[in-house]
C-alpha cells in the first residue's frame, strides 16, 4: 500500500490545460453539447500483474462498457485473475508495452478508448474526468497530469528525480515545437477517441509510446489537453521500465519527431 497518498483519493482538481485549439478539419462525430452516448473500453497492460490487477479492474468496472486487458503473455496468474474479476482478456505480440496498447486500439470496441497501468498508480476515479473534454467535443485525446496532481513516483531518489527532469524537458521540447503549454506528455493514463488512436498509425513497442502518442496527435493536429490526476507508487512488483536501457528511446522518439525524420 502506498505510504504516501491515500489510494481513494480525493476528486483532484478539474482545471484541464488546453494543449490547442479546436480544428475544425477534425470534427468530433458527437451531438451539440457533448453526447453521453459515446461508449468507452477500459484497457489495461499487463505484464506479470497477479497481485494488483483484479483492484485495478474492480476500481475502473463502474466507469467502463469494456474492460480489456491486454497481456504481455504473463508468467503469473494475471489472465485468470482478471477474467475471474470482469474483464476480457487479450494477448499481445509480447513486443512491450507500446505494442500493448496498439493492440488495444485494435480490439477495443468503444468510442472512447482509456489506458489505465495495471499496478494501482492511477485514479479510476478520474476516469469520468479524463473521458469528459472527449464525450464534450473539445479534445480527442486527453493526457491525466502528475506535474499538477501530484505524483508519488517521481521524487525522494536519483531515479524519480531523472525521471521527473529528463519527462519535464521532452514536454517541454513538445511544448515549443508544436506551439502548446501541455504539462505532462509521458503519463500513461490517459482517453482517446478510437478512431483517433488508430488514425495516428502508432508504432513504438516499448514506452516511448505515450510520446509519440501526444507528437502524432499534435502533428496531425488534433486536440490534446491534459487534466489533473494523482500518481500513486506501484502498489506491488517492480516496474518494467530500465532507464538505463529506455532513456535513448524517450529521447530518439521525441528528436526523430520534432526534426520531422519520421513518415
Ligand atoms: N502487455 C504488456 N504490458 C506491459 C509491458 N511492460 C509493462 N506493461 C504494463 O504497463 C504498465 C506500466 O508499466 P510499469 O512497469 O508500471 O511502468 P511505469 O508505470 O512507467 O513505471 P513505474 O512508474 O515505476 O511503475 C503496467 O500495467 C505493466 O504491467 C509489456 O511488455 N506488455
Ligand atoms: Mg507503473
């Protein structure tokens, strides 16, 4: 259980940070005035996830018409355990986590597709806030923000502080090239139209895909906005993310895209 912050934390703030402006070339296939008709899927990654998944499931099933969770072919009992707790269960190509949620994209079945970790860090309770810029018609992909909601992960070490700087500047480095004031572009929970994610034809495998998620949206220029949401710490088991292995391609994925050297 994380020491830091209560896990049913309290409604963070409402305040969404404008990532652009409404494109028109973009329409949003949604009544006046929002609908609450659009559908959502819940998807989750997993990866050797047995002892936090089924509170996962159980925290986002009030605020889901689907839940997904996309495994990366876990060792443990993660697949029993969340069929047992509600969910539908799909393999990836055991590419890593990017691949995970592009699988996703493709077997969802909703309007609205949110991706939530499978380790207890996010706020399910924030889905209705993430979901609703997008059931409005004023963004099509909406980012939950941890430099303005608090984060348990990113301080107290030389790693969380790595982390915390080296995430600040590749925001920033998007801010500037795509003219924006978004806050936080690596979080991992996060809503986007369907039609959306697929269209930006994503194609990293491991985790830079959350960046190149918000750059392809950017470029092809889309809404993209971020909302407050509180990060907990992992409640059990270890990440999967080895700085030392990622950080080139956090950093590649953000300068092949800024310097336009990708299709
Ligand atoms: N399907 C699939 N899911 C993965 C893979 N790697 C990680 N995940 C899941 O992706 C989510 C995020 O992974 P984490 O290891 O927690 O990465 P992180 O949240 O950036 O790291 P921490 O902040 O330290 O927790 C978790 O739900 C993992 O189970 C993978 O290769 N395949
Ligand atoms: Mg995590």
């Amino acid at each position: 259980m994380n020491s830091d912050t209560p896990h049913p934390s309290a409604p963070s703030s409402p305040t969404a940070t404008a990532g652009d402006h409404p494109d028109p070339s973009h329409p949003v296939d949604n009544d006046a005035g929002g609908s609450p008709r659009l559908t959502v899927t819940v998807a989750i990654p997993t990866l050797n996830e047995e002892e936090n998944i089924a509170e996962v499931i159980l925290g986002v099933l009030p605020h889901a018409d689907e839940v997904l969770v996309v495994d990366g072919h876990s060792e443990d009992r993660t697949r029993e355990i969340a069929e047992e707790a509600g969910a539908r269960v799909v393999l990836d190509p055991a590419l890593g986590k990017g691949a995970a949620l592009r699988h996703a994209l493709l077997e969802a079945n909703s309007d609205i597709v949110v991706f939530i970790d499978a380790d207890c860090s996010h706020e399910p309770t924030d889905i209705p806030r993430l979901v609703e810029p997008i059931r409005m018609g004023e963004a099509d992909l909406v980012v939950g923000c941890r430099m303005t909601g608090g984060s348990d992960e990113l301080h107290g070490d030389l790693f969380k502080f790595t982390r915390l700087i080296g995430s600040e500047i590749i925001t920033m480095t998007i801010n500037y090239r795509w003219g924006v004031r978004l806050t936080d572009v690596q979080n991992g929970f996060r809503a986007i139209r369907r039609d959306v994610g697929l269209a930006l034809r994503l194609q990293e495998n491991r985790f830079a895909i959350e960046e190149e998620m918000v750059m392809k949206a950017l470029r092809q220029r889309y809404r993209v906005v971020n909302v407050s949401s509180h990060e907990y710490k992992r409640k059990h088991g270890v990440s999967r993310i080895v700085l030392q292995r990622d950080w080139f391609s956090f950093v590649w994925c953000v300068v092949k895209h800024v310097l336009g050297l990708t299709g």
